[in-house]
C-alpha cells in the first residue's frame, strides 16, 4: 500500500506504458482487498492498475453496520463526494495527468467514477458496473425503495453538482454493464446516463438473470472492452 498526503491506495505496476492507468473504485461495505485478483488479471494484460482506499472502508475507518438503513442514508453520498474530490489528491500522489486515467466502479464506485469522468473531460474512459451515472435518478429510487420523503431542494442541489448527467459528456469510450435483476441500485440510473450520452462510444451490456453483482461474465466483459479499445499487451 501506498501512503501519500494521508491517501493511501494499493498499486499495480503494469508493463504497457501506452494504456490507460486504471483506477478502480469498490462498492459500499466492499474493499480493496477484493479487487485484489481483479487487478492481479489486468496487470497480466499489462495494465498498471490503482485501488483507492474510500473513506469508512479499509484503512480509513471502518463502519460498525453499512447496512444499517440510517447510517447508509447519512453516508453513502458523502462518501461518493469527498472520493470525487480525493480524486485531485491522487493525481497528485501518482504524478499523472488526467488524460493517463481511465476509471472504473462497481456499485457506489461506479457512482464515484462516472461523476470523475464526468467532471474531468481529459479522462480517458470510464467503466460504470451495477452503478449510476444519474445521481439524482438514483437517489429517488433509495428514497421510494426506503419509504422516505421527496428531497428537499437543498438535498437536490448538492446532489446535482456531482450528478454526471448535469455535465457535457466528452465523447471519451465508455462502458456500462448492469444485472436486469438489480433491487439494490435500479438500472434505471443507468439508462438515464446512456441517454445523455446518446453516443456510438457509449457500450451499454445488460446481464440477464444477474442482481447486484460484479460476475465473472462481467469481468470477462471488462477485459474484452479494454483490447478493444486500448490493447492488452504488454510490448
């Protein structure tokens, strides 16, 4: 693990100096730990790979219940935006510019991911899985999946200046993969995102019989659209 300016994060030293460093974001009461073989697989294909401690998870404090439907409510944004924000910090931490990046989410990570693709254009790609790219979409299904009230227009303001579909898309390649049996985060944040791309980069792959999972078939996805766009060896 690598500890700068009080960010750490894990890091995997691919051999191809002309592909995208991937930076990899885990879900809500997930880990690094279990991205572990997923960036062990890309930097066989050559690929330099970074995993970002999150704030409540790891090393940055862990949370007695994330399932708790009060602590989830009151942390899982704050969570996704003081990581985007973190996101200047790791570029720092790494000495790269925004255009050597591609970023990938799964879950609450591809929430994480989409608004820093969102937000800074250089980005070379993004890989949203089982996530949202349409925050305040998403947020409306939690409030009706949990029986809360409507936001209130504070609550929809600070959502909408991280929401990806509040930006103008960059045309950079973008992938979305999401299970149609979802009931943790409804697909329908995503649907949203593609429409605001409304692009032929924009890869949008739905898995059938698939709920909130990051399956193998998914995984193997992920490094078929990876070749395509950017090779996979490592000369």
């Amino acid at each position: 693990m690598v500890h700068n300016q009080g960010l750490p994060y894990h890091f995997f030293q691919g051999t191809n100096q002309k592909a995208p460093i991937l930076v990899i974001y885990h879900g809500w009461a997930g880990s690094t730990a279990g991205y572990y073989e997923l960036a062990a697989e890309l930097k066989e294909l050559g690929y330099t790979v970074v995993l970002p401690d999150i704030i409540h998870h790891d090393s940055r404090g862990i949370l007695d219940n994330y399932f708790d439907g009060q602590i989830r409510q009151r942390l899982f944004w704050e969570t996704v935006f003081q990581t985007v924000d973190e996101f200047e910090i790791l570029l720092a931490d790494l000495k790269v510019n925004r255009k050597d990046i591609l970023v990938i989410g799964s879950s609450m990570g591809g929430f994480i991911a989409s608004s820093i693709f969102a937000k800074n254009p250089e980005i070379q790609g993004l890989v949203n899985v089982n996530g949202s790219g349409a925050f305040v979409v998403a947020e409306e299904f939690f409030r009706s999946a949990d029986g809360r009230r409507r936001m209130t227009s504070i609550e929809r303001s600070m959502l909408e200046a991280y929401d990806p579909i509040n930006y103008t898309y960059s045309g950079k390649p973008v992938l979305l993969m999401h299970g149609d049996n979802d009931h943790i985060v409804d697909s329908s944040g995503q649907y949203a995102y593609y429409a605001h791309c409304s692009s032929p980069h924009i890869t949008f792959d739905i898995y059938n019989e698939v709920n909130h999972q990051f399956t193998d078939d998914m995984v193997e996805g992920l490094k078929s659209w990876l070749s395509k766009q950017f090779g996979s060896s490592g000369e």
